[in-house]
C-alpha cells in the first residue's frame, strides 16, 4: 500500500531482490527490504519462513567440523567428536583457552589448530602432527675401524607408520684413528606412536648425514664401530620441524598452509607433516584474516588488502584485488555451479565466499572476485565470525555469523 494526496494506492510486489540498508527507505526500488528476520529469499524472489531448529546436544559447544559422517567440536578443554546417538566422544583432553579450533580435511586425516595446539585425527584418533625433533645424544670414545678426523652425529624419531621427524641439532666428537663413537643419552620420545630413532653420522669431516643406526624409542644407548663403508641412506630432514600452529590451515598444490598471526607457514612439498624454519614462510604487514584455497590457487586477506596467490613454485605470484580485508573465520567453499548466473563471473570450479570489511565477496578460479553487496548492504563493524553453505529444498544459501564490535 503507499498513500499519495490524500488517498492510499494499493500496489503489489511480485517478487524481493534483497536487502538495501545504504539508501534511504523512499529510495529504495520496489521489492527491496531493509530488515528481513527469519526469512529466506529463494532464486524465484519469494519470501519464505526459515526453518527451525532442534537442539540433540546440550553445552558449552564451539568450532564445530562436519564432513562425510564426521562430526567434530570443542566443549571446555576437550575436542569431541559427535556420535549418532548424539553422545560425545573426547579425542583429546587438556586444551587450555576456548580459542576457535581450524581444521582440514585432507587424504582421509583431518589437521586442526587453535593457535595454540596443533594434532591429526587418524582413524578416530587424535595423534600429534609431526614430530619436534629429538634433543642431541651425548658421544664418547669407543674402538672400532673409524679413521682420525671429526665425526659429526644427528637424530630423528620415526613414527609407526613410516614418517620421519626433523632432525636434532648436530653434535660432533673427533675420533682418533681405529676409533669408534658411543651414542649415549638418547631421548625416548613420550609420543605412542614415535617407534624408533634413527642415528645419522658424517664420514670423516663430512657435512652430508647417512643412518648409522636404527634404535627402538626406549633404547638410550648404541654404539657405531664401524668405518663407514656402508653408508648409502641420506638425512632428508635436516633443518626441518614439525608445522607450528596457527589460526587457519588450507591446502593447495601438495602443501599446507598455516597462517600464524602475520606469518604464512608451508609444509615441504607433498610432505604435510614437515616444515623448514629456515625458509618455508611468508611475512605479512598485519596479521592474516583469510586463508582459503581453490583449484587455482589461494585466497588471502590480512587487516589491509586481500590478495589471489598463485602458481606451481614457491614463491607463489600475488596479485591484490581489494585494497580491504576480511572477518576472520568467515570463508566457505562451495562447487561455483550450484550458483545463480553472477554477471561477468565464469561460475566453474569452487567458488568462496567470505564476509570483508565492505560486505560479502566471492572469489572464483584464477583470482576472478566479486564484492556482492558493496552498494546495497552495510555490515555492523567486526574483526570475527563463523560462515556456513546451507542447502535446502533447492535453496543455495551462504551464512555468516559476526562477533560485533561495541
């Protein structure tokens, strides 16, 4: 109904197009709402009540993780997994701090990271992700067949399904000619799935590490009384430590990425569970807001820009397509061709959608991005929330959640 000169005009709307909060209510086009509260606008315009909800499990629950009859979350210290009967399960116990837990689904293992704590679920179980490596062994004289020269000795630990850890800081001992070295004090690993130690040593005043020995985890001594001529198995994680933890994991072209604050950690190459502290990061301005991959490459905000990163070689090339970041925890993925038509956008591949600090945006395949409500839509001011794809009854539909500022 509008009302002119004294009379009312009845008119009707056929059909809602969305919110518009920026222009005024007398100049907003017909079909436009400025509020609308518990209700859905499908693809044919129509307002629809929103579903409800039934609560099956009752607590103090955050960081909820769902995918393919998984589903995990946190409740006080404890990371617990969602039976069917909706009981809980703790796979792991004694987090401290109620820090909202990130996780990746990756090759049938999930990784998660609150920025504090760091862990794998593996067939159910939690299990650390990756190994820190073994603190040095103490090395004394022995007989045996060495030649006069320096002797240089580092170890790893070696988990039961094969991975190796990175390297213990190198210790060295000069042997006389016709001498050997015995391997004292080596740790025993408090980690259950750490089976064995493996021992590396040079060759006389080498620099390169071959295994000299494989020991259980609870052996602390052994001994090398050899003269090297066996040596053919090379160190390979020197210089390497298990992925710090952070605030955000994504994958992209046979690495994990891990945003720590302002600092972009990357895993070696095809190996999720190794990094190098020397070289496998990248410095930011301020700290990193969004962190979210798709098939080309990786999408990322910090407090002052986003930017597409791409490419098959670090390091990755960067191109800056919002001079404005994103609310943290934010993003989602979805497959690009469950979306209505979006002009001047090649909807293929996965497609992300994230809240910014100018309303929601989209990101496509080869850096191609959308801001969607930069002129209709002013979001209250916020530095975190929570997004959600939603399906139902034909309904395609992004979801955000923000903590707002006071």
């Amino acid at each position: 109904m509008a009302q002119g000169r004294g009379k009312v005009i009845p008119f009707k709307i056929k059909t809602f197009t969305g919110l518009n909060n920026i222009d005024p209510p007398e100049q907003t086009k017909p079909g436009e709402l400025q509020t609308a509260n518990n209700v859905d606008i499908g693809n044919n315009g129509q307002v629809k009540r929103r579903d409800g909800y039934v609560s099956v499990y009752t607590g103090n629950i955050h960081s909820l993780f769902a995918m393919e009859g998984l589903c995990l979350f946190r409740e006080g210290i404890s990371l617990k997994r969602l039976n069917t009967d909706f009981t809980a399960t703790i796979l792991r116990s004694g987090i401290d701090g109620n820090r909202k837990m990130a996780y990746l689904s990756l090759n049938g293992n999930i990784y998660y990271s609150d920025g504090i704590v760091t862990g794998v679920i593996q067939d159910n179980v939690s299990r650390t992700w990756g190994m820190e490596p073994p603190s040095v062994p103490t090395l004394t004289s022995a007989s045996g067949l060495l030649r006069e020269g320096r002797y240089s000795v580092v170890l790893t630990w070696v988990r039961n399904d094969g991975q190796e850890s990175g390297s213990s800081d190198i210790t060295f001992l000069d042997v006389s000619q016709g001498g050997g070295i015995y391997i004292s004090d080596i740790p025993v690993s408090s980690d259950p799935t750490v089976q064995y130690v493996n021992v590396y040593m040079t060759t006389t005043n080498g620099e390169i590490f071959y295994l000299a020995a494989t020991v259980e985890n609870s052996v602390t001594e052994t001994s090398y009384q050899g003269d090297c001529s066996e040596f053919t198995i090379r160190l390979m994680t020197q210089f390497m430590s298990n992925p710090p933890e952070g605030e955000m994991i994504e994958y992209y072209n046979s690495r994990v990425y891990i945003a720590q604050n302002n600092v972009l950690w990357f895993t070696e190459n095809f190996n999720y569970e190794l990094i190098s502290l020397d070289n496998g990061y990248i410095i930011f301005d301020s700290p990193i807001t969004l962190l979210a991959s798709n098939q080309d490459g990786i999408y990322l905000a910090t407090e002052n820009e986003t930017i597409f990163m791409s490419g098959d070689e670090i390091p990755l090339k960067r191109i800056k397509i919002a001079d404005y970041g994103a609310v943290k925890g934010t993003s989602v993925k979805m497959t690009a061709d469950v979306l209505m038509p979006i002009e001047g956008l090649n909807l293929s591949g996965v497609a992300i959608f994230w809240l910014s600090k100018k309303g929601i945006c989209i990101g496509l395949r080869g850096g191609m991005f959308k801001n969607m409500t930069l002129t209709k839509y002013l979001f209250p001011e916020s530095s975190e929330g929570t997004g959600l794809f939603r399906q139902q009854e034909g309904l395609n539909s992004y979801l955000v959640a923000i903590q707002v500022k006071n």
